[in-house]
C-alpha cells in the first residue's frame, strides 16, 4: 500500500503550502525478509547504507528495523514526484540516522540534498513505526523561510536595476515551488545581496592582508591540488556566485603556490573604464585574464605548461559558441568550448564556488572533479558533458540562490 499527498496538483504546485508537504509510505516486512534471503550482503549497499544496515543488527528485528527504514525512504521520494520519475533521486538518496536518543533523521545524499534546494525544503522531519507484519514511514517537509534584510526590500524598490529580468528569471525556475509573494522575498534578498557585493567591491581594495584573510574561509583545496598533481593542467568551472571579487583576490590570492597559474577567460566589462579598473586588480592579486574569444590555442598553450584556467560558465552562450544544454530545469545556451577542451587535454575539470555567510565573511569552495561524458557522437557527447558542468554549477546556485547574477539572461534560447 503507498500513498502521498497530491503533489502534481495545480494549486500545491504553484504555492505549496509551508511545512504541510508531505510523504507517507507502508513496507510489508515479508519483501524485506526475502530481500535479505535473495541479496548478496554487499548488494544491500544498493538500498541501505552502511550505518542502516549496522542500525538494524542482526537479530530478529533486523527484517523490520529494514523495511520500516525504507518506507522512510519511498515516503522521502515522494515528495519529489517529478526528480524521482525522472531518475534524478531514488530510495538510496535518503539515508535515515537516529541521534543520541533515539529519534529519527534524514541524511539526504548530493542529489537529494539538490532536489530539496531546489524545492526550498530546509529539512525532511520522519516518523516511522511498524507491527508484526508491516513498517510505515510518514515524511514532513519544512519550508524554508527566505531572510530580507531591510536594506534589500529599500533597493528593490528604488534602485529596480533589470527588476524586470531578475522577476522572470525567478519565476522560471522556482515559479512552480515559490508563490508570488516568496518570489518578491527572494527577488529582495537578491537585491541585498547586490548591495553588500557592491559595498564589498570599493572596500577589498583598502582591506590589509590580514584583513583579506580573515574575511573568507577556503574548504577542499587538496581536490584542486590533487588535480594539479596529475600533470595536465587544471580547468576551473565556476560562475557569479557570492561575491567572486573576494574569492579570487582574497581568497585563492593567499596561496603562494598557485602565485601566476591562474587565468580566468572572460568577457570585457561595460563600461570600458570599469573593465580597465577590474583587469588591473586581477593582474595586480597575479591573475592573468584571457579574452572569450580567439583563445583557443592560448588556453591550450597554458595547460601544456600547467596552469589554470578558469571558466566562467554560467553565462548565455551565442549559438554558434553554444549548445543548448539544461540549466536549472529550463533549455539554455551553454558553451561548447569547455567540454571540447576537456575531452581533448584529459585535463581535470574542478567546480570551484564561493558564497557570503549570515556573519559577513565568505567561503571558497572547490569540489571533486567532473568527468566528461563518453558518447560515441561527438556532438551528444560534448551537449551531455556541458550538462554535466551545468549540473554542478546548479548544485551550488541552489544552496544560496540570491548569491547569483538573476539580472543575467541567462535563457534566450
């Protein structure tokens, strides 16, 4: 017996009702029993992960401390009916934990924690219990309530720079989770966040190194020298997330060992003064900056010399420089060139994100490399392995998304 909410009606869809989404499943204890008859113990790592299965013991009860723990699992699924038909999050994704006392918890998996952003759910809170001869699981989703400082509501609405823009791109993506009045919030915390970025901007230049320092937190940076080490170069994929003049300058600047590898390709800055101001402090923090297009053989050239190249991807690519790739669910214009070098060179592409915490200062991430996805069409092969960076680049929008660039086009296809 299964059942859910109604998730795919219109009026949950487009105003989802906070903490009321919810799950609810039954497991009959005899289809875990037989699973554990029929698997090998290291395929149940399919369905459980380690803790659940050393939770569960090897007593009588194993079978149902199992099954009530994969209801809770189906019943977390569900409140994802669209990612979970499409294959984007399964059972496995939610794994259940219990604390000090005793009491339940779901520990979402990389895509589950994705899916959960996407839907602007904080936590899944579970209950799960059994009988004799079956084991339910009830999951509740908590909304997330989006902060506005002030300041944020006061630019929105007089200083309403590309308003327009940042509202439909803000409907596009979040329009079937957020209502109108959660979109506005959210459209205004963007505006906060524009206010500190540009606040930020004027100031680093003043700031002591001490200062530059102690402003930003750097996590994983063995990924990018683990990377590093293979001999090939490195490619970067990042985008405008948090404040990215403080990640480079005050944060991958502190690193003597990468002093003079990095070179960001980038497109010129409008007006002409304000790129010449920008290029300067990047050449002067000893990055070097490579034009978007015509470079092919230059950046080619630097990763035979083992350097760093970084990407900006998440910007609008023409369709002669592009691929139409999805970016955060809708069809989006993505460039080719980065795929294609990667699959070229073999050089390790490293997603590199940053973002500002509640306290002001910021963190630079680098994460894990993403491989390029083998085709035997070399076109399917480059649009798949685009999405891929697409991908990675929406997992960290989603964890802060009024940390990114809403005044951007970024879907003109």
């Amino acid at each position: 017996m299964n059942a859910g909410t109604d998730t795919n009606s219109p009026a949950l869809a487009a105003n989802p009702p906070p903490s009321t989404r919810c799950g609810i499943d039954t497991v009959e204890i005899a289809r875990i029993e037989k699973l554990l008859r029929d698997t090998a113990p290291e395929d149940l790592r399919r369905f459980f992960s380690g803790q659940e299965i050393a939770d569960a013991g090897e007593g009588p009860g194993r079978a149902a401390s199992l099954a009530a723990r994969f209801a809770a699992k189906e019943a977390c699924c569900k409140l994802f009916p669209r990612e979970t038909a499409l294959g984007v999050i399964e059972p496995y994704d939610f794994s259940v934990r219990k604390d000090g006392y005793g009491a339940p918890s779901i520990e979402p998996s990389a895509a589950a924690r994705t899916a959960m952003d996407r839907a602007f759910i904080g936590e899944i809170r579970i209950s799960i219990t059994h009988t004799d001869s079956s084991a339910s699981a009830v999951a509740v989703a908590e909304t997330k309530r989006i902060e506005v400082p002030w300041f944020g509501k006061l630019f929105y609405h007089l200083l309403p720079i590309k308003r327009g823009t940042v509202m439909a791109n803000l409907r596009r993506v979040f329009g079937d989770v957020l209502s109108e009045d959660n979109l506005l919030r959210l459209a205004q915390a963007y505006y906060a966040h524009f206010a500190r970025f540009m606040g930020e901007f004027f100031r680093l230049p003043w700031m002591s190194a001490n200062k530059k320092k102690a402003m930003i937190r750097i996590e994983n940076i063995e990924a990018i020298e683990r990377a590093y080490a293979q001999g090939k170069g490195v490619l970067l994929l990042t985008g405008h997330f948090g404040n990215w003049e403080v990640a480079t300058v005050a944060g991958i600047g502190q690193f003597a060992q990468f002093k003079g590898l990095f070179h960001f390709v980038r497109r010129p800055l409008k007006p002409a003064p304000l790129n010449a101001y920008v290029t300067w402090r990047f050449r002067r923090a000893g990055f070097g900056t490579i034009a978007k297009r015509g470079s092919l053989d230059t950046i080619l050239d630097l990763l035979a010399q083992q350097r760093i190249v970084v990407f900006i991807y998440d910007q609008h690519a023409t369709a002669r420089e592009g691929v139409v790739a999805d970016f955060l669910g809708q069809p989006a214009r993505t460039f080719r060139s980065l795929p294609i070098i990667a699959m070229d060179t073999g050089a390790p592409v490293i997603p590199a994100t940053s973002w500002r915490e509640p306290d002001g200062t910021h963190v630079l991430r680098f994460e894990d490399p993403v491989p390029v996805v083998e085709h035997e069409n070399t076109s399917e092969a480059i649009r798949l392995t685009a999405r891929a960076f697409n991908a990675a680049l929406e997992r960290a929008l989603l964890r802060h998304p009024e940390q990114w660039i809403w005044m951007h086009k970024r879907w003109k296809v």
